[in-house]
C-alpha cells in the first residue's frame, strides 16, 4: 500500500503540475494585457521618455516637427496625433487637507509639515502645488477613458476647458481619490514666465542662486511674472499609461487641456510624443521603418508598437511555460521512475506466486492481462485523482492568479490530462508486459524452484 500512495502521488503531482502551467500560460489573456499598454500601433518620442526613469522633463526631449513629417510621409498612416507636455512652470492651488494627502503618502506628518511650512499660501488659505499638464490632439483624446462629462469642449481653443485626470489600479478600478477635481469644478492654473528666489528668513530677494545654495541659507521661490487662468473642468478622464507621462510627481494632480490652447496658454509647443495608426497592410513596413530611422538615422529616438508589446506578452508567457514545463518533467520523471520500480519490485517479488498460478492453469494471455491492469491500476488512479483536484483547485488557484495578475483570465482545462491520457495508458500496459517478458523468460519449474530455494 505504501508503494502505491507513493507511486499514485508522484505521478498525480506531475499531471497537476502541468495542468497548473498549461492553466497558467493560456489563462494570460492577450486581450486584456494589449488593451492596456497598447491602445495605439506606434508611440514615437525621445528615447528618455521610454526608460524606466524616463518621462518628459524639458523641451530638449521634445519630438521635432521634422521627424513627424518623415513618419507622415509614409504610406498607410490613418488616424495620427500629437500629446504635447508641460515644460513651462505651472501652478495651482489646493487646500491643506489635500496638499497633505498628496504628500503624506510618502513621507512622515513631520516633513508634511516642513513642507507645508515652506509652500506659498494665498490669501483665501489654498496652498500653491505643481501641476502636470498634458495638451492633446483630437486622436489622443479619443483614447481616453472618459468617466464623467464630455471632451468636446477640449478641442474647441476658445473656450477655456480642461479634464481632470484620474488614476486607475491594475485592475482597471478608477482610483476616485486621485484628483480633487470634480465635474464643473473650477480649477486655477498660474502660467509663469518667471521666477524670483529669496531668503526664508528676511525676505531678501537672491541675485545668486548657486551663491545661496553652497551658502547652507533656507531659500525658496514664488512667481515673479505669471498670469491666472481658470478653467472649468468639463470631464473626468483616465490616462492610458502608454501615452501618460508614465510616472506621476508626489503632490502634483494631473489636468489634460485641448492642444490649441496647451500651446496659447503655455506659450510652448513641445510635442512629448507621437502617436499613430496605421493600416494593417502597412504595418510591419512602418515597424520597419521605425527600427532603421530610430537606430540610424536619429538615434536619439525611440518608438513602441503594438508588436513589441506582443513580442513583451509571449516572452512572458513563454517564461513560464519553460519553467512550468521543466519543472512538470523532472516531477513526472520521478514519478515515472517509482512506477517503474513499484510494477518491477511487485513481479519479482511474486514470481513464485506468478508461476504457481500458471502452474495450475492460467495461460500466459490471462497473467499478461492481469498484469497489465494492475499496471493500469496505478495510471488511472493518478489520473482520476488529478482530475479531482484540477476541478477543486482550479477555480481557488485561478482566482490567487487573477489577484496577482491583472492581465490573467481562469478558465477550467482538461486538456493536459487528455494528452498525458494516452501516455499513462501505453505506460501501464508495456511496463509490466517488459518486465514479465524478462521473468518468463525461465520456465514455470525453474521458477518454482527458485522460489523454494
């Protein structure tokens, strides 16, 4: 018996194991991993924006009006659009509870207060923050979430119109703690054009800034030449994080105006990216293109496309399927092992017993029968254990996975076990017809004889 529950075991683990991998990779869904980093065929920017650290900082990064026409001139484009980003200094003013909260996600209520201590105040008590601004084109802006409101205001410059970004989880929940914005809300954003530096602690205005750094005095700054405008919030919207800044500064909300006025009111025209479509005929010649133009021609640059996200989603998968897949086979090895061992340790202990039975009449077609049904007896067994626990376990293990990752969809399969079926069955029957084959090789005397001594 012990035998047995060791043998079954081994061999149910490896049936498992490989329903788990094979449940694991084709449960990452395709669908929904694109849908979130890939809503557009080709993303073009500076080759900073597409680092890890990366993003869009200054005007040096911006994509130039030169290598856009280069991409236009080619065949195939459809819908195309610029995503404009911030590289002046901008401003808007929130209350304390806010400012607070914003800040203290990271730091303790001590440097809050530092902080707060420090930051500009206007007279009706709102804190002075940074703001991070996108200016969008008609396509952009097609490709937002929207979750309250309307865009079309954006896209008109005369009005004075702006959308509130929200952040979303890995899950695709909107995060409505995320902005304070609300829709008709009035949102105020100080567009400055310079800046002057003081002294704390006299108010003394610093001619020298690099003088009063390496002088150790508590300084700060404020706006010398700005202008207020205000906007109306006519949408709350979600970001793809393919075309977003793609990291967010601590305390800073994140507001998307219409291009046209981006650039007004900003007086800045600095185009963080590029994004286009493309037909399906003309796609891979554009992936090739932009591999070429993007190594030789302006190194500089970078891109994203829809296929390296493919290329990104089945090296992932891939992963897993070799570490399941090896894993599956050196547990299915073991388990293959301790059959081996179980039907050969079970023959040549009972050869007296096999030959007494032949000695009173069974045939040799009635012992091989015999034999390789309780070869089977171990294979089936393993398998219909397997089955159970994949139809028990599988729907807990699928909603672990889903927890873990965004991007994977359970679905209940059978099909590891249908095609190990046919191995564990040829698996049962040869391996106590090999082994009987080599111990009927004596005759029935000799063997009883053996057995005797």
């Amino acid at each position: 018996r012990g035998k047995t529950v060791v043998t079954v075991i081994s061999l149910t683990l490896a049936v498992v194991l490989a329903t788990i991998t094979y449940t694991f990779a084709t449960g990452f869904d395709m669908n929904k991993y694109l849908a979130r980093n890939a809503d557009v065929d080709f993303i073009l920017g500076d080759a900073a924006y597409f680092q890890p650290s990366g993003g869009f900082r200054t005007e040096d990064e911006a994509v130039p009006e030169e290598i856009i026409s280069d991409v236009n001139a080619r065949n195939g484009l459809e819908e195309s659009g610029r995503v404009y980003g911030g590289v002046s200094a901008m401003k808007e003013f929130v209350t304390e509870d806010w400012f607070r909260q914003g800040y203290g996600m990271y730091n303790p209520p001590e440097v809050v207060d530092e902080i707060v201590a420090r930051t500009s105040r206007q007279p009706s008590g709102l804190l002075e923050t940074g703001v991070q601004m996108y200016g969008m084109e008609d396509f952009p802006l097609s490709l937002l979430n929207v979750l309250e409101g309307d865009l079309a205001p954006l896209s008109d410059p005369s009005q004075k119109a702006i959308a509130a970004v929200y952040l979303s989880d890995d899950y695709n929940a909107t995060q409505w703690g995320s902005n304070w914005a609300r829709l008709g809300d009035t949102v105020t954003i100080r567009h400055i054009t310079e800046m002057e530096y003081f002294y704390r602690d006299t108010g003394e205005i610093i001619e020298d800034v690099d003088a009063a750094i390496e002088g150790g005095r508590p300084w700060g700054e404020r706006a010398k030449a700005y202008e207020d405008i205000d906007y109306t919030v006519c949408a709350l919207v979600r970001i793809p994080n393919s075309i977003s800044y793609r990291y967010r500064v601590l305390g800073c909300d994140e507001f998307i105006l219409g291009a046209e006025r981006f650039k007004q009111d900003t007086g800045t025209d600095s185009v963080m990216t590029y994004l286009f479509n493309t037909t399906d005929e003309a796609e891979a010649g554009m992936e090739s293109f932009l591999a070429e133009y993007t190594e030789s021609v302006q190194p500089l640059y970078d891109y994203e496309s829809r296929a390296t996200y493919v290329a990104e989603f089945e090296g992932f998968r891939g992963m897993f399927m070799t570490m399941g897949g090896a894993l599956s086979f050196i547990i299915g090895l073991v388990g293959v092992l301790n059959f081996v061992n179980a039907v050969l340790t079970g023959i040549l202990t009972r050869k007296r017993e096999l030959a007494v039975l032949q000695s009173i009449g069974m045939t040799g077609k009635q012992l091989k029968i015999m034999l390789v049904y309780e070869g089977l007896y171990y294979t089936l067994l393993a398998l219909a254990v397997s089955l159970v626990m994949t139809v028990c376990i599988g729907p807990l293990m699928g909603t672990v996975l889903s927890d873990v990752f965004w991007f994977f969809s359970y679905r209940l399969t059978v099909t590891p076990i249908l095609v190990i079926l046919p191995i564990f069955l040829a698996l049962g029957a040869l391996v106590p017809l090999w082994t009987y084959r080599s111990v009927s090789k004596r005759t029935i005397v000799e063997r009883l004889r053996e057995a005797e001594g």
